[in-house]
C-alpha cells in the first residue's frame, strides 16, 4: 500500500545517487549483504540493552539499503538478477525478523502482554511472504492483503522508536495493530488462494 504509492516518487529521488553508486563499482547484491549486516547487529546490539530509539534510528538507516539495491539492480540489468530477487527476499524476512527478536529480548521480562503480541507479529510476518512464495508455485497472483512489508516494518520501529522516546504505550499499541494486520493479512491471502483454486 504505502510502497505502491511512494515508490515512483522516491525512485526519482535518490537516482542521482544510485548512478553514482553504479559508477564507482557498487552492486545491488553488496548493498543488500551490508545493509543486512547492520540492520541485524544493530537489531542485537541496541534492543536486547534497552537503547530503543537509537537502535531504531542506526536500524533505519540501514534499512535505506532496501531502496537502494532495488534500484542499482535495475540501472544495471533491467530488472535486476534471479539470485539478486531471492537474495533479496530472503534477507528482508532475516531483518524483518531480527528487529522483532531484538525487542523481544528486552521485553519478554518486562511485558508478557507486549512479547506475545511481538510474537504473534513474528509468525504472521513469516506467514504473509511464504503464502505468496506458495501461491506463486500453484500459479496464483497473491500480493495483496492489509498489511504489506513496508506497512509491517514502518509499524514497528514507529512503536519501537517511540517507545524508546519514553512514549510507554507506544509498543502495546504498535504491536496490537501489527499482530492484527498481520493475522488479517494472512487471511485475507489465503482467502485470495482458496477462490482462486475454487476456479480451477
């Protein structure tokens, strides 16, 4: 949702950037590798010690990588790579889940309410891209649904970051709305797969 309507414009933005990065030799597949190693350092690094709002601000950073090697992928060969798609798709689901785990760590003493909707978030998030990877292999378009990644990781680290503000609500709320989004959205994608397969 957020993705589909900001992605041209943000395209436009940082192309300036993305050719000099193709010009001085950086590739999509490094920027996904670096921007990995940092979102999951920073992720057990920061969260596990309490350092809520500037773990979200290093993890944000980081996170930058997911526009960039998008777009180098495609200044350079098009569409990108098979193995630069899978390599790409397989990271987000290993920082998606970091970040949750990283604030797990800290919470799972302090909040039991908090940890198991983290939790719930965490199962749900893993379910959304693995129903679409399934769909795909059966030949069924499923990318829609409530709550798309960017949705699941802007909710997040919003909660996380504000929370680590000393906004004490912030993560019941935040992870409230992302365990029900995310549980929506795995049913509306199995929904999307069972009419379709009612077609065939």
């Amino acid at each position: 949702m957020i993705s589909a309507h900001l992605k041209p414009q943000v395209t436009r933005l940082i192309n300036p950037v993305v050719k000099l990065a193709v010009h001085a030799g950086i590739t999509a597949n490094g920027v996904t590798v670096v921007g990995a190693i940092g979102t999951l350092a920073s992720a057990f690094y920061f969260y596990p010690r309490g350092h809520l709002f500037i773990g979200t601000l290093v993890i944000c950073f980081f996170a930058l990588s997911d526009l960039f090697d998008g777009a180098i992928a495609r200044l350079t060969n098009g569409t990108g790579t098979a193995w630069g798609g899978f390599l790409d798709s397989t990271i987000d689901r290993v920082t998606d889940s970091a970040i949750l785990i990283g604030v797990l760590l800290y919470m799972i003493d302090r909040d039991q309410t908090v940890s198991i909707l983290i939790l719930i978030s965490l199962v749900s998030g893993g379910l959304i891209p693995y129903i679409r990877a399934k769909a795909e292999s059966m030949s069924i378009e499923c990318s829609g649904g409530f709550a798309e990644r960017t949705e699941r990781v802007v909710l997040s680290l919003t909660a996380i970051g504000l929370y680590g503000l000393g906004i004490d609500y912030a993560l019941i709320i935040g992870f409230s709305l992302l365990s029900a989004a995310g549980v929506f959205t795995v049913i509306q994608r199995m929904v999307i797969v069972y009419r379709a397969l009612q077609k065939v």
